[in-house]
C-alpha cells in the first residue's frame, strides 16, 4: 500500500501578484511586484497601515529624499544633531 501525503500549500490555486498572511502575520511579496518597484534584498521598508486593507511600502532612503532641504539653515543631518543636543 502506498501512503497518501496532502500538501494544501502544493494544492492551492495561485493567483499571479497575490500573496497570503500568514499565522505569523507574515507575508511574501511576489517577485514582480519587487521589480516593478525597484526593491532589492536588503532595503529598509517603512510599513504604514493608509485604510482598511491597504498597507504601503515606502523604501526609507526615499522617504529621505522627500523631505531633504525642508529643513531651513543647513540640512536634515545638521537639524537632527540639533536636537539630540538638546537632550543631552
């Protein structure tokens, strides 16, 4: 007799760009949709809830260049050492 194994995740039907949370509240994203957005293995995401079933992926070092220059008198970096010195 041989032994019949299920595999359910063999088995399911796969929808290209769609992905599944797991019990770990996990998620892997499809290969194409990294491409298409230009992330690599290594890039550091920001994850933002923006509405009920929306989640939004921002590369930090854009969010970087969004707001360089925003800072009046110098820069983001100068701005920042600002105010660590004030909690010293």
């Amino acid at each position: 007799m041989s032994a019949t194994f299920s595999y359910p995740l063999l088995l399911m039907s796969r929808v290209k760009g769609q992905t599944k949370v797991s019990a770990k509240h996990q998620v892997t994203i499809p290969v194409g949709a990294l491409r298409d957005a230009r992330l690599q293995s290594g890039d550091v995401l920001r994850v933002e809830a923006d509405r009920a079933g929306r989640v939004v992926l921002t590369r930090v070092d854009e969010l970087l260049d969004r707001y360089r220059g925003c800072v009046a008198g110098g820069g983001l970096r100068e701005a920042i050492d600002g105010l660590r010195d004030e909690w010293r």
